[in-house]
C-alpha cells in the first residue's frame, strides 16, 4: 500500500473529510488534495509525523505500510505484555 491509499483508509475509518483532517492538523485543505491531485512524492516530514500521530499509526505503516495491520500489532503486543507480567507476577507470589 502507498501512503495515498492509507491515508484513504485512515480517512474512512475515521469519517473524516480530507478538508477536516486539514482543519484538525492547521495543515491548509489545499496541502491535502495536491497530494492527491499532482503527486505524493514532495509531502513534508513534518506533514507526514502530524497524520502519523493524528492516526496512531508508524510512519512506516503510514508510508507504504498497512494501517489495517497497526491494529493487529498492537494488540500482539499488548497480549505479550500481559502475558509477561503474569509470569512475573508468578515469579514473586
């Protein structure tokens, strides 16, 4: 996926409008559909840490990642931390 299509998704998953990601982010609306209309490749580091924050996503996955897969690894994480908190728990019963 390129970052164009997750952004797409992030948008959907969030109904948000291009116009009122723009507005939350005090990115101009303008910014946003360049992207969309001229090309991708110039977006600013500093545009792409604000919707990769926005979004709770990593860069990488917001780039040419998978955002839909960002859920799934959070939540393996989180399984993995419980998991080892239990053990330790054990460990000082």
């Amino acid at each position: 996926m390129n970052f164009l299509d997750n952004l797409t998704k992030l948008l959907k998953r969030e109904n948000l409008s291009r116009a009122e990601l723009a507005k939350r982010l005090n990115i101009a609306p303008s910014t946003i559909n360049s992207w969309y209309n001229r090309g991708y490749e110039n977006v600013s580091l500093k545009f792409l840490l604000k919707i990769s924050n926005y979004f709770n996503v990593s860069l990488e996955d917001l780039i040419n990642g998978d955002v839909d897969n960002n859920e799934s690894k959070e939540k393996e994480l989180m399984n993995l931390f419980i998991e080892y908190y239990e053990e330790r728990c054990k460990k000082n019963e």
